[in-house]
C-alpha cells in the first residue's frame, strides 16, 4: 500500500495473526482485511460493523444481491480490487457467474430481476453524479422496491464507496484469481466483522 | 430497534468517532477534509480526488501532501475522512430523494 504505516505498522499480536492466516489460507492477507487492523478504534472497528450490518445484517435482498451492489458501484468508481473481489463473492453466492459477469458487462441486457435491476441503475447513477431526484426514486419503487429495500440498498452502496475510495487512495494491491476465490469464500463464510 | 435504524446508527457512529474522537490531524483538519472544502494546497488535490474521482489518485499525491508536512497518520485519518465524508453525502442525498418520493405515504 502506499503508506509504509499500512504497510509495517501493526503490533506484534497483529503480525502474528496475518502470519497464520497466510499459513492457513496460503494466501496473503488482501489489504481490505489489513487496513481494518491498522489502528483499529480510528477506523477498522465502526467500519467493520458498519459494512457487516450493510452486507449480513436482516433485509429484503439475499447475500447475492447485496454482493452484486457491491460489485456494480465498485465497477461504477471503476476500482479494480474491489470489483474483483465482490465479483468473486457475488458468483460463489449465487452460484452463478454468468449472471453476474452480464450484468457488470451490461445491466440493462443482463438477465436478472426488474427490481435489481432497477435498484442497481439507481446505485449507479448516485455514484456517478452525486444526487437522486424524487422521479428517480419512483421509478425504483415502481420496479416493486420497498422502501425498505431502497433503504438498504443504500447502506451497501454508501459502505463500499467508502472502501473503494480507501483500495484507490491507499492503493490495494490486486489479487491473484486465486486469492479473491479464497477471500470470497472468507466473506461468504464470515462476513465482514 | 427496526433494522434500517441499526444500519444507519452503525454509520453515524463511524462518522462521529472519525471527526469526534481522537485523532493525529486536528478536529478541524478532518472535518474540513470530510466536507472536501477549506483545505490548502497540495492536500486539497489529494482529498478533492478521494472524493470525486477516486481511481486517478496517484502515490505522488500522497507522496505531494506527506512533503508538505504531513505525517502518515495524519494522512490515513484525513483519506478516511475525505472517503467516509463524499459516502456521507450519497447517503444523504438518496434518503432525501427516497423520502421525497414516498411523501405523504410511507415515511422514507
């Protein structure tokens, strides 16, 4: 990463765990996982709990849907850990890699449900400029969104703007195919906290 | 507590600890890079980009605002709070619009 802190700057206690996890897993820890360690109570402590609410926590969307909101807005700030990343987790979660490489190719022809379709348009087009209008937003809900989908949805794509801003500035390194399976697989077996 | 609550209160509380809470940059530092408004050259480069165009900051932004004086640690805290300040905003603006479109209804 491209600040040594992130780099070298975690105690002994820390070390050790990426050590064994790097003996267990036979994979480098990713810098998504290490950059939660690094002084834990500014950022890594509220965040992890944040996200894992977004991505885990009760809602109307299954582990698959919120992973692929996690993939598209990535793919929309154009950050290519984190798209890789929750593209791996959005294929083992549905068990389908098809659908999910159609609709990070083209949303609009991709073969996946009018309210997920709309909800992600809706994600995109937050990300991109900014700002909804009301019109926008009746558009999800015609799609048949609750409001409380709407609502989580929300929390997923405010979380991973966050973490893909943090993977750009500090520069995460990419993984191999290998390691994003391996962290995928983490993800879907322990979420984010 | 109603779900969307919990999601929301675990939010606030990351965004209350970054700009409340102890830090290595100064409360003000951070709450300026949060708002990406009020910052002094190269810093502002940095923060503007996290910000709106995450994917073209470079290590030689970094590498500019650590010359100026900053410490790393200022840096990670100000990167986070610029990040967590630009979600913010997102989060703000698709609530409103929610709640703009089910006015009248069910409150968004």
């Amino acid at each position: 990463m491209r600040l040594d802190i992130l780099n070298r700057g975690y105690g002994p206690a820390t070390k050790l765990l990426f050590a064994l996890i790097r003996l267990v897993s036979r994979h480098p820890v990713p810098d998504a996982a290490r950059i939660v360690f690094y002084r834990p109570d500014f950022y890594g402590d509220r965040a992890k709990e944040f996200t894992h609410e977004a991505m885990r926590g009760p809602s109307g969307w299954s582990v698959g849907d919120r992973e692929l909101m996690a993939a598209y807005v990535s793919k929309v700030n154009e950050s290519a850990f984190c798209v890789a990343a929750h593209t791996a987790t959005a294929r083992r979660a549905y068990q389908d890699g098809p659908m999910v490489t159609a609709v990070l190719t083209d949303l609009e022809s991709a073969p996946v449900r009018e309210p997920l379709r709309a909800t992600l348009r809706m994600l995109g087009k937050l990300t991109t400029e900014g700002e909804l209008s009301a019109e926008d937003m009746r558009r999800v809900l015609s799609a048949g969104v609750s409001p409380q989908q709407v609502k989580d949805a929300l929390a997923v794509c405010v979380a991973f703007n966050i973490t893909d801003r943090l993977a750009d500035a500090f520069g995460f390194e990419v993984l191999s195919p290998e390691g994003f399976e391996a962290g995928a697989k983490y993800l879907l077996k322990r979420g984010y906290r | 507590m109603p779900d969307e609550d919990k999601k929301r209160a675990a939010h606030r509380a990351l965004v209350d600890r970054i700009l409340g809470g102890e830090g290595r940059a100064s409360a003000e530092q951070r709450a300026r890079a949060f708002a990406n408004e009020g910052l002094s050259t190269p810093l502002d480069t940095l923060v503007g980009k996290v910000a709106t165009r995450p994917a073209r900051v470079t290590a030689a932004d970094l590498a500019a605002a650590k010359a100026s004086g900053l410490s790393e640690d200022q840096l990670f805290e100000l990167v986070i709070c610029a990040a967590v300040g630009q979600s913010t905003r997102l989060y703000e603006a698709g609530l409103a619009a929610l709640a703009e479109a089910t006015a009248g209804g069910e409150a968004g």
